[in-house]
C-alpha cells in the first residue's frame, strides 16, 4: 500500500512537483526494497526526460515483474528506445512481455523490426503478452498513419486474430488496427459483425458502414450514425438508448420532413429533445423554427436556451441572439456570441469559459484595435484570480493582443513574465518580442504545484469506494485505484467530501466515447484553481473507468470523464484514477445536464 514509509511522502512530493533534480527518487533506486524501486521508476517516467533512461535501463533485468514493468512503461513515457529485439523471447513474465509489446509499438521513433516482432507477438501462448502485442499493433499504425501500412504478413495476422483469438480485446485491438490501415476485407468484417463482444461488431459498422440492427445500444449508435437516412432516423425515435434517439434527433435534420420535429418541438416533455429537434427544425425549414425560437429563448433549462441560440445563428435570427447575449447563464452567452460588440462585452464575465470564447471569436476582427482595452482589462482581472487553471483563457486573450497589440499592449505584458504559469509567461515573452523588437526572456521555469494530500488522508483511502449519485441515471459504484494514482485519487475524494461535486452537471456528452463532469461553469474551462499533476501508468482507458480530465500535460481541474467504450487510444495520456464495479448499466443512462446529486466517499481504513 502507498506512504507506508516517511520515504515514500518524500519521493511523491518530488514526483508531484516535477523537480528539477530528484535526488531522492534517484537514491531510491538503490533501495533494496523493490516497492520502492517500482515506485521510483514509474515516478521517474512521469517526468518524461530522456535523460534519466540510463537511470532506469538496469531495471530491465530486476528480479521483479512489476519493477521490470514499470521500467519498461517508464522508457515508454520518455519516448525512450531501448534494445527490445531479444526481450520478448528472453522474457519469462507475460504481463512484462506485453507491456513490452505495447510499449515498441508507441515510441514515437519506429526502429527497424518493430512491425515483426509485434507480429510474432499475436501468436504469444499468453493472454497478457497477446493483448500487448495487438495494443503495439494498434499504436503503431495509429501514430505513423501517415506514413506506415502494414505489411501482407501483418494483415493477415490481424485478419487471422479477429477470426480465432478467444480474447475480445484483441479482436477488438486487431480489428481497430486494420480500420486505421483502411482493410476493409469483407470476409474479416463478415465474421467481425457478428461478434460476441459489442465494442468489436461497432468497430466492424464503423468499417463497414453498414447497417445493422443489433441488440446492443453502441452498435445501433454507430450504425445509424454512418448508415443512416430519414427512414432509419423516424423509427430509431423509438430506440430504448437515449443515445441513439438523440442521434435520431440530429439526423432528421438532414433533409428530412419537418413534421416529425414539429411534433417533438411542439409536445415532446422531454427538453432534450425538443432543444436538438429544434436545431434540426432550423436546418430543414427555417421559417417553422423561427416561429419557435422566442418561446425556447425563454426556457428555463439553460441548456435549451443555448440550442437555442443554435437555432437562431442557423436562420440568422439576430432579435433572438440580441435577447440571448442578455442571459444570465455564461453558457447561453457564448452560445449566442455573434458581434464583436457582443464579445467585448463579453470580456467583462467573470467566467473562464464565456471570455475565451469572446476572445476567440474576435479573432481576424479588422477593427480588433478597438478591443485592446477590454482585453487588457480582462487578462489583468483574470491573472489577479491567480487560478493556474485560467491558462487557456488567458492564452486566447494573449493570442488576440499578438494579433491587435501595440507598444502600449507590451507594456502591459511584461509583468506577465513572472507569471507563476511558465506557459503565460513564455507566451508573454514572445508576444512583446514580437511587437516591440527586443528579445525578452520569461522568469519563470517550471510550475510549483499545492502539495499533495496529507499521508494520513492517502492512507485512509486503501481499498474505499466512491458512490456517485446521480439525480436521473441512478447510482455508479467506483472503486478507487489508489496504488496507480494516489495523488489523483486523493484530490478527487478531497473534492467530493468537501461537497465540492455536489449538484454539478455531465456537461459532455459523446456518444461511444466519454461522459464528462464536475465543472462549477459546466463547460471545459471552469474548474478548481490549482492543476492537477498526471499520474501515467499501466491502467489502460477501458469502458468504465474514469480519467482525469485535462487540456495539455499536467493540467487537471478536477473535471473527469467516464469511457463509455475502450478508448485505447487516450492510454499514457490521460490519468486512470477509478473503475466502476457496480452500475455499469447506469453509465449509458447518463446524458447532458443530469446532475451529480453527491459523491460519497466509503473507506475500509479511517484516517488517523
């Protein structure tokens, strides 16, 4: 269990704070207790600097699986080759050999034989070191699209695994693989459509695209989603998936009879649908939706008020977006963001999300001179917040005085320089270099993060469970994977019994991918103050689990996201910190605006 030793508090700290010289997570690899050492390796890898491989490459041969493991994953993270030609035979563990596998597969720098041994790899008699090997196929042909196809030998390993592997995932890695390499082998998606794992006949509609009627809501999703018309789109309003009815919704909006979304807009109860059957409406007729557009302007779910605006930029119905940009709700105002006016106005929001969409929609704006006060005022207002998490906003607002600025704009920059934000303050540097001429250099290096949570309060979380309570989905139970990500864990239990969560939205929605939540300005750019270090590891994005969400490295705000499919994909990208155990069949049921109604923490250990 982690912080059993004053050493380990000592080695997440440096850890957590990225420092510039780790002396005491490099004198922990000298540490005979391996749970050290495999703590300090995979710390050593989240600091993604290739100079510290030759620290790690001894690890290789350790006398443990899991340090061999994490030594791997680590010269994985710093991107990071190493001598693998002879590991995967010489290698006795199977759960070392498939993260070797996967591993070859995601350096960025292909070396000669990667493609081969990935190969030989699917015909491992292990399970782990076969699904390792489809994951290195998977992110191989991925990354290098561009400019890799696979081999005839490849392709026919591949086809080969899709048709007799018992293992769903690696049918389901080989088939995702063969769609990146556009093989659309019409024997292989034959067998692959009829599947018995759902996630691998969606891969084959998506190969396919073809329509098929399927007992499973993901599959009906991506079947209607590619092979859709207006026949399919009416009689899937009936579907029991609310995803796919959504979807439904949208695509009625193609061309399709306006008497069927006057009927969802005029009686539906449900506001979700009347909102996207109103986006449709204005799609196809846009007189019949004009007609509407004051009625919805007026709802009192924001969410609707925000197609609404939708609705009205379609027609171009400029009375309804005048009355929108008047909301209440940051949200609304975005959505209905036309007019440079409306966007300088919108600078003075106090809200992240609704500034950084002014700004960005000021962008090419041939008069943009006459904002740079409102700029100013809002960059100077938004940085005395001293909120880390404000950078994406502040670098629109940035972006907008490179292209307006003047010497004045300079001026006003260069305090940004100290700007405890390395990102802010290097962007300052070349902003005013660029106006003015003179090289300026930022002062700050690197981000120094809040400390971790207190040892006891890790401690206390061994083996608990976070209930999350949904006010219309119903109950998910999660179990906290402490051992992976302390630090993430930890500030999301922090945050949940703070109240911190409670009555916040599931602003993000997509279908076959995430569900995402826990912003206070249900958008992506309001969250906590401080960012949240990632925790990489070996847990991978399968469906069910739930990920930190962020926007760049290390940039967490306490929003996170729950895979509604295996999103392998988003793996040594984004931080797993939980799984849900119990209420798998609720996470479907999520959809936008539905409400956290708390999240209870349950411990098997109380803090001491």
């Amino acid at each position: 269990m982690f912080f059993q030793l004053p050493l380990q508090r000592t080695m997440l700290e440096e850890e957590d704070a990225r420092v510039e010289n780790p002396v005491v997570l490099l004198e922990a690899l000298k540490n005979p207790d391996l749970q050290i050492q495999r703590i300090a390796v995979r710390a050593l890898g989240r600091f993604e600097r290739p100079d510290y491989a030759g620290a790690i490459r001894p690890f290789l041969a350790s006398t443990d699986p899991a340090v061999r493991r994490e030594a791997v994953n680590a010269l994985g993270q710093m991107n990071v080759s190493f001598d693998f030609g002879s590991l995967p035979d010489s290698e006795k563990d199977p759960t070392v050999r498939g993260v070797i596998y996967e591993t070859i597969g995601r350096l960025r720098e292909v070396a000669s034989g990667t493609e081969d041994v990935l190969v030989r790899g699917l015909a491992d008699p292990d399970l782990p070191a076969r699904t390792g090997a489809a994951k290195g196929l998977e992110a191989l042909f991925r990354q290098n699209s561009r400019t890799m196809k696979p081999a005839a030998a490849t392709i026919t390993a591949l086809r080969e695994a899709i048709r007799n592997n018992t293992a769903p995932t690696v049918r389901e890695l080989a088939l995702l693989t063969l769609n990146t390499a556009g093989d659309a082998d019409a024997a292989t998606l034959a067998v692959a459509l009829e599947d018995m794992e759902p996630q691998v006949r969606r891969l084959a509609v998506v190969a396919s695209k073809q329509w098929k009627d399927d007992p499973s809501p993901i599959v009906r999703y991506e079947a209607l989603r590619l092979a859709g018309n207006c026949d399919r789109a009416a009689a899937a309003l009936r579907d029991p998936s609310e995803h796919v009815v959504l979807l439904a919704i949208d695509q009625l909006g193609n061309a399709c009879s306006p008497k069927i979304l006057e009927r969802i807009v005029d009686t539906d109860k449900d506001w979700r649908h009347q909102a996207r059957a109103l986006v449709s409406l204005a799609k196809v007729d846009r007189e019949l939706a004009r007609k509407r557009l004051p009625k919805f302007a007026e709802h009192p779910m924001w969410q609707v008020r925000a197609y609404t605006a939708a609705a009205a930029k379609i027609v171009k119905d400029e009375r309804t977006l005048t009355r929108l940009s008047r909301d209440n709700n940051p949200n609304v105002f975005a959505a209905s963001l036309a007019s440079p006016r409306d966007s300088i106005k919108a600078l003075d929001s106090p809200d992240y999300g609704l500034v950084r969409a002014a700004a960005e929609n000021l962008k090419g704006w041939e008069d943009g001179r006459l904002a740079l006060s409102a700029l100013l005022g809002a960059l100077d207002r938004i940085t005395r917040d001293k909120k880390a998490t404000s950078r994406d906003t502040r670098k629109e607002i940035l972006e907008r005085l490179r292209e307006f600025g003047n010497v004045r704009a300079a001026g006003e920059l260069r305090p940004l320089l100290s700007d405890p934000d390395p990102v802010i303050a290097q962007l300052a540097a070349d902003i005013n270099w660029q106006i003015t001429g003179v090289p300026e250099v930022p002062r700050t290096k690197r981000y120094a993060p809040a400390p971790p949570p207190p040892d006891s309060y890790v401690r206390g979380l061994a083996g608990a469970t976070a209930l999350i309570k949904m006010k219309e989905a119903g109950t998910l139970t999660v179990q906290m994977l402490l051992d992976d990500a302390p630090v993430t864990a930890a500030m999301f239990a922090g945050l949940a019994e703070k109240g911190y969560y409670n009555g916040l939205t599931m602003h993000r929605i997509v279908p076959n991918f995430v569900v995402q939540g826990g912003s206070p300005g249900a958008n992506e750019y309001v969250g906590i103050g401080d960012f949240m270090r990632d925790e990489l590891g070996l847990q991978s994005n399968l469906r069910g689990t739930l990920g930190l969400s962020t926007r760049g490295r290390d940039t967490g705000d306490g929003q996170f996201f729950v895979n509604l499919v295996d999103n392998f994909r988003l793996d040594h990208n984004y931080t797993v910190f939980a799984r849900i155990t119990e209420g798998l069949e609720n996470l479907d049921k999520i959809q936008e605006g539905d409400v956290i109604e708390s999240i209870e923490i349950r411990r098997k250990v109380q803090p001491q």
